[in-house]
C-alpha cells in the first residue's frame, strides 16, 4: 500500500530547517529596541509587551505544550518575586542570585503540586491549580510579619548592576528581551527533543502515549517543573522593575487568566504564539482601560471579552496560524457563513 501522507517540497524543507534560527535571531533583534525607541512611556510599553510574552511563554510549555492547562501560575511567579525580594531586603542577597532561588523554590513547589494533580485532567487540573494559588496568597496575606500582608513589600530605589535596579528603562527592557530570548531558545530545545516529541504524543492521546511506553507523569513534571522555574524568573524581573509587589497583583486569579489567554491567543505549542499575543492583548487592554474604565465602568472587560471569543471561534489556533497560513482563516471563515447561512434555510423551511 503506497503511503498517503504527503512530502515536503524542497522549499519547504528548507523553510523548516531555517525556521528556528530565524526564530532565534528575531528574539535576539529585540534587545536592540531601546536602539531605535528612546522616550520613556514607549519603553514602558514595550517593556510590558515584553514581560507579558516572556510570562506567557513561561506557561506555554506547560500550558501549550504539555496540555496542563493551570489558572494558578501565579503562584510560581508571585513566589519568585517575593523569594528574592525578601533574600534582598532581609539577608542583602542580590536579585540575580535571588532569582535562582526563587526559581527553584517555585520548581519544589510545582513538583509538589504535580504529584498531588498531574492525574487530574481538563478542567479537573485548572481547579486544583487555582486551589493551589489560593491557598498560596491566603498565606501570604496572613503572613504580614515576613510578606507585609496585603500591602505587600516595596523596595527602596537603589541603582546599581549587582541589585537588578537601573537608573533608566532602555536596561529594564534589554534584559526582558533577553529572558524572552532565553526562554524561547528552551522552548525551541525542547520543542525538537525527545521531551519534545513525548508532550506532542501526549497532548494528542495521553492514553495512546502511555500505551506507547511514554511515562505521561514523568513527563509533565518535567514541564511543569521548567514552567514553574521561568515564571519564577519573570516573577523576580518585574519585582525588580515596579519595586513593589503585593499578593492581589502577584498571586491573583485575575493575573494566572491573563497570562493564559495571551498564549492562548497568540498560539498554544508555538515559540512565537505568546510574543504575537502580547503584542494584540497589550495594546488592547491598555486602550479599552484608558478609554472606558473611568466612564462605563465594567464595559472595557465586556469588549475585552468579546474580542477574545470572536478571536477563539475564528482562530482556534491563535492568531500564529493567521500569520503561518492566512488562506486557511479564510476558508475557515468561510465555512461558518456557510454553516450558519444553511442553518437559517432549514428554519426558514
């Protein structure tokens, strides 16, 4: 029986050899921004753009990857920002080795976590997440002698290389770029490994997985634990940058969703999906906050909202497969026109 499935043409192999250092090299670019933009509100911006995909691509390998959809990774980034905050303020300790720190705290704690979870699945495992994240700013509020409580912690300004605090935001936003840039080369890493290879099997038919030999549990601890690690650096990133942290931003519901919708946005299980997403939700938010949070209030989050549903049905595979293949939005289009045209014929009738 001749094989069905169809061979590349020789274009498009090589498209596909080059796509990861092209990928690279655009990530590396962006570190150059602060070259080209110098004012300090677009620098501001561009720094959030930057931290949102590098958060949400943190999630990706768990979330996109690995199909452990968690509303609680905020938990993992509100523990890196308070474990090397208060290394800093309490013992002096420098916010890069803070970050390390804090990186593998949230990794014993994501480890912790899976072993009490990774059986769970779907919306099963999104529960227990945001149970977990809870529970965590529970106890942050409750620990105002160590955490401050509810107004958390500040840190006094203090410029210098050794304490992650910079005198202007050009440095804020080269070192964003460069954990995005970190962040993406692993996801890339372990997109075209073995531990690659197992989450694509897994996040297509867990049970066809482990009928292969695949050890699913190993596996998701593994990405989940590595998510855990790199939210826990963005974590210590943006306490260094706002100097000031508190568990209703850190450690809320709200902040896990939104990083979730970026890459779900952008594109879950691609290297470039959270940046893409970052790039539309950013400016959005930011534009229907501004312009209706003070007037109608509410009503930005309805628009908000909208807009993410219009963007699912039309692009379930997130706004990176519109880029990759736009003739296939268009017949998906298409398609429903045609669907929901038929369906009123039939209720006509």
């Amino acid at each position: 029986m001749m094989s069905t499935m169809s061979t590349p043409s020789p274009k498009e192999s090589v498209a596909r050899r080059l796509a990861p250092t092209l990928t690279l090299l655009f990530l590396a670019s962006l570190m150059a921004l602060p070259l080209i933009v110098t004012d300090t509100y677009s620098l501001h911006f561009i720094w959030k753009v930057l931290f949102w995909a590098a958060i949400a691509a943190a999630w990706n390998i768990a979330g996109g990857y690995a199909g452990l959809f968690s509303l609680g990774h905020a938990a993992f980034f509100g523990l890196g920002a308070y474990t090397s905050i208060l290394l800093y303020m309490q013992a002096g300790v420098s916010p890069w080795i803070g970050m390390i720190v804090g990186g593998l705290v949230a990794l014993c704690f994501s480890l912790a976590i899976g072993l009490l979870t990774l059986r769970l699945r779907g919306s099963f495992f999104a529960l227990a997440t945001i149970a977990f994240a809870e529970v965590l700013r529970i106890a942050v509020v409750n620990g105002r002698d160590v955490t401050g409580g509810s107004e958390g912690l500040s840190v006094s300004f203090a410029p210098g290389l050794i304490n992650m605090i910079f005198q202007d935001r050009a440095s804020y936003v080269v070192l964003m770029a460069a954990v995005l840039f970190v962040i993406g080369a692993i996801t890339l890493l372990i997109e075209r490994s073995a531990l690659g290879y197992s989450l694509a099997a897994m996040h297509e038919d867990e049970d066809a997985a482990e009928a292969l030999g695949i050890d699913t549990i190993r596996v998701k601890l593994i990405a989940i634990a590595i998510s855990a690690f790199l939210s826990a650096v963005t974590g210590t990133l943006y306490a260094f940058y706002i100097l000031l942290i508190e568990p209703t931003t850190v450690l809320g519901i709200g902040f896990s969703v939104e990083i979730a919708l970026i890459a779900i946005i952008g594109g879950m299980g691609t290297v470039l999906g959270p940046l893409v997403g970052a790039i539309l939700i950013v400016p959005l938010s930011e534009y229907l906050r501004a312009e209706f949070a003070a007037s109608l209030q509410g009503l930005y989050l309805l628009i908000y909202g909208t807009i993410l549903i219009i963007m699912v049905v039309f692009l379930p595979n997130g706004l990176i497969s519109a880029i990759r293949d736009p003739r296939s939005v268009l017949r998906r289009v298409r398609r429903r026109k045609g669907a929901s045209s038929h369906t009123g014929e039939k209720a006509d009738a």
